[in-house]
C-alpha cells in the first residue's frame, strides 16, 4: 500500500493505493505519474483519492459493512482502473483551482530554453494528446489535458500521464511522459499563444485569427469554471490582450500542423 501525493494545475491531491494487488498497482501508477509526483506539494489540496485494483470476484472479509470513501475508483483490470483513476485525479485538481484560475482544455508545452509556451485549446478527439506527443519529444511538456493559466499569464504544469490508443487493447492504455522520451518542461513557462484547434476529415489546413468577442465565445466553452473566477471574462479578455489574438488552426490530420507549430514555438522564443 502506498500514499502517494500528485501535483498539477498549483495544486495537489492525495492518492490512497490500495487492494489485494496493491503492489502491481503502485509499480505501474510510480511510472505513469512519475513527473507529477515530483512536483512540489501545494497548500491548495484536494480531498484524498482512493485506487483500489482486486483480483477477479475478490472479497475483502475486512470490508464488510465499511462504507468506501466517496472518491474510491475499484477495479480488477489495472489498465481500465489507471485510466479512470486519471480521470478522478484531474476533475479533483480542477476543482480544487476552482475560482483561482484560467483552465481550459487543452494541451500545452514550453520551449525548454525560454519558458515560451503555446497552449492548444479544443474538444476531447481533437488531437491533443498526439500534438503533445509529438511536439514534446522536441519541446517541454507541460500537458495534454487542462491549461492552467495564472492572472500573470504563468502556466502551471500538469505533466499528466498520457492516454494512448494501442491496437492490441480494448482501452487507452495510460503512458508516463519519461516513457514516451517527453522533454522535461521549463521550470517557469509562460503562455506566448492560444490557438483553437478545429479538426475536420477534409479540411487543408488554414488560419483564420478571431475577433476579441468571437474570442471569448470559443475559448469560454472549452474552459473550467471560468464562471467561479472573479471577474473571468475580463481577466481572459487582459491575458487575450497581452498576448495577441487568438487564432484557430483548421486541420485534418495533427501531421498537418506539427510545424507549422513548431516555427511557431521556436519564434515565440
């Protein structure tokens, strides 16, 4: 059994490891959730996360008439409980950044020199993952999932472990950022631009920029919590101002746009 604390997003929450095959468990959850266990612990914390991985039909005689802590993810497949468990840990982050930050859903790294980052804001099935993927064996990896943007425009990493598509399973199978040879993120990145990601089959790719309102409409639907953030329309229209306009990149395939993004981090610095 291991009591582990991940940080992400400025904050951190505690994860309880637990069940009859807690062992297997902690050795695959220490290598996919390496880089946030490194992080520095928060004073803005999340309440505690249970994971809990049992053999098939497995009783625990302990257990009988004990009522599991609200946030306790179980399961008997290691590679379907690790996925969900990715996704309690990232909900209780956001929730615990609640009204203290700019989030949005997106994948973001930095140049490992400067700080300079780009921020990549879309819908889940976009490709974020895999412009993390690719991008980050070239330049810092900060996330692949939530943006969280401070009011100076500092970005908090997440360095979350990665969810890949393999051929072979049924399910994403969760993949730690050293495992996929990911440069280390910038100690103190910055966010230098926010483009939106519009993937469509049978789009070439172009650039279309976005007026300030058309802007804030876009960016607003694929943020967390903005409205708990204390005047968070003014304070995302500050950050839009300070770092130019935000512009959508119409695409079919990430391929399309790796560098083209690329010269974009590269200039930024």
């Amino acid at each position: 059994m291991l009591d582990a604390l991940i940080g992400g997003l400025g904050a951190s929450v505690p994860v309880l490891l637990r069940g009859s095959r807690s062992d297997e468990l902690t050795t695959r959850f220490v290598n996919v959730w390496e880089r946030c266990l490194a992080l520095p612990a928060s004073d803005v914390t999340a309440e505690p996360i249970t994971l809990e991985l049992n053999e098939p039909n497995f009783e625990d005689p302990t257990a009988s008439g004990t009522k599991r802590a609200e946030r306790t993810v179980t399961g008997d497949d290691l590679g379907p409980l690790l996925v969900s468990g990715t996704q309690t840990i990232t909900s209780a982050l956001i929730g615990a950044q609640r009204g203290n930050l700019l989030m949005f859903h997106a994948g973001a790294v930095s140049h490992p020199v400067t700080g300079a980052s780009v921020v990549f804001v879309a819908r889940g099935g976009t490709g974020k993952t895999t412009l993390s993927r690719t991008l980050g064996t070239r330049f810092g990896y900060l996330t692949d999932e939530t943006a969280g943007i401070t009011l100076d425009g500092s970005i908090l990493a997440y360095p979350k472990p990665l969810s890949i598509r393999d051929p072979e399973v049924p399910h994403k199978v969760e993949t730690g950022p050293s495992e996929l040879a990911l440069v280390q993120a910038h100690p103190a990145p910055f966010v230098t631009k926010i483009i939106l990601l519009d993937r469509s089959p049978d789009d070439a790719p172009w650039i279309e920029e976005l007026g300030l309102l058309d802007a804030l409409c876009a960016l607003t639907a694929e943020s967390s919590s903005l409205a708990a953030l204390d005047r968070g329309l003014h304070r995302l229209a500050d950050l839009i101002e300070r770092i130019g306009p935000i512009t959508r990149w119409h695409y079919a395939e990430a391929a399309d746009i790796i560098d083209p993004l690329a010269e974009l981090l590269e200039g930024a610095a």
